[in-house]
C-alpha cells in the first residue's frame, strides 16, 4: 500500500517558518479553510494551524545548539485518532495513507486530540470541528498544477529544502533513499502508532580553514606592500554648514 508522508530535514531547517505561512495560505484559500485567527493581535491570539515550528536550545554553555523542529500531523499507519472517533469522521485512506478528517461528519469532540500523543489535532474555534494536516491532497492531485509542483505547500516554500515528499513504501523513492542514508527516525516510536513522517538527525559538520582562506588574494597591501592612498576629495555640501 502507497504511504505518503513528509521527511523532514532537521541538519538543515533553519526555524524561518515558511512552511507555516504556506500551509496556513493554501489550506485557508483551499478546501480545507477557512483556518480562521482570533485576537491575533491581542494578548492571548490563538487560531488554526497545520504545520508549526518549535524552536529550543540544547547542550550546555558553550557548547549550545538551536534547534528548529517542524511538526504537524505523522499520518500514522496506526492512528489511534481513528478508533476513538464516535462519528467516523477521522479515518485513514486506503489509496495513499493519509489520514483525513471529513468536517461533515465532525462534532468536534475533541475525541481524537486526547488520543493523539504528538498535540498534531487542531480544533477549528469558529467552525467546531477538528483539523489536520491534509498533506495537501487537494494539492498533489490536481490535475491543473504542472507535475513537478504537485507537493505540498510547505514542501514547495522550503528555501532550504529541508522538507520532502513522497511514498516510504516505494524503497526507490527519494523518501525512502533519504531514511535509510541518513538515519531517519520515528517521533515517539515507542507510543506503537507507526508514524509515517521521519525525520532526519542533525550531525556535526567540521569545518576546516586553511590560513591563506582568510586573507584576500587581491588585497592591495600584498601587492606592492604599501598603503593604499585615498584620492584627493573636495569639500561636498555636507563638509558646509548651513
């Protein structure tokens, strides 16, 4: 069975969120909006989001490291969301795996946000339903969007691509290739849910100088071994009072 999921990229995402205001824009203005914002400018905001980044510090001073973690829904091949569901509304795709709510059908119980051990629900305040991360499926079926666009939004916007795409069942597809070079991980395995999306570890990188990178080849002092002189200059209407 096809598994699409995400394969997230944690050596190079930088935390600039642009895969939260692309997912916020293109779920808003698709099928899935209208993810509304309330108080966004107030003391306490809050609104709908499907894709969120949380920034920390690890290690100890000095060795201190800043960590980028982009998170959104893993589209388990085990959701426990789907069985706690008393309407049916949450279910699972046979065709792809991706795990979808039908609004319709929500009375939005907050059911499945109990259930779900990665925080991945959210519940739409002005709508009272329950949201998700689609994987953008409204997106990569389109038969509108040239072929090499038919990705997610956040996938799309990432200027690092740190985000990919595709089907972890299919062991030739860039997903997988990237999970088993680089040691891609489960989030929270031990929970048994099997979540499709991985990510890839950080790993330390040496970064050698050599004595001659730091100086400039055309450095004038080098050249003739004197100062440069600055060209004569007249007073300008900045050197007179006025």
């Amino acid at each position: 069975m096809t598994q699409l999921a995400l394969v997230i990229d944690l050596n190079v995402c930088v935390g600039c969120h642009a895969c939260v205001t692309s997912c916020k824009q293109w779920n808003t203005s698709g099928t899935a909006g209208a993810l509304a914002d309330l108080n966004p400018y107030a003391a306490e905001p809050n609104g709908t989001f499907f894709n969120r980044v949380q920034t920390f510090e690890v290690g100890e001073f000095p060795n201190t490291q800043t960590v980028h973690f982009p998170k959104s829904c893993l589209h388990c091949e085990d959701p426990p969301c789907v069985p706690v569901c008393p309407t049916g509304a949450s279910y699972k795709r046979e065709s792809d795996g991706i795990v979808l709510v039908d609004y319709d059908k929500c009375i939005g119980c907050k059911y499945c946000s109990w259930a779900c051990p990665y925080g991945a629900r959210e519940f739409d305040e002005e709508r009272k339903v329950m949201s998700k991360c689609t994987l953008c499926v409204d997106r990569i079926y389109d038969p509108q969007i040239p072929q090499a666009q038919r990705k997610p939004s956040c996938v799309i916007a990432c200027p690092s691509n740190a985000r990919l795409f595709g089907d972890i069942h299919d062991p030739a597809s860039e997903v997988s290739v990237a999970i088993q070079e680089r040691a891609g991980y489960q989030l929270m395995p031990e929970w048994g849910t099997n979540p499709a999306n991985h990510y890839l570890p950080r790993r330390k990188t040496e970064i050698r100088i050599h004595p001659e990178d730091l100086e400039r080849v055309d450095n004038p002092l080098k050249i003739d071994g004197q100062h440069p002189e600055h060209p004569h200059r007249t007073p300008g209407r900045e050197d007179h009072s006025t």
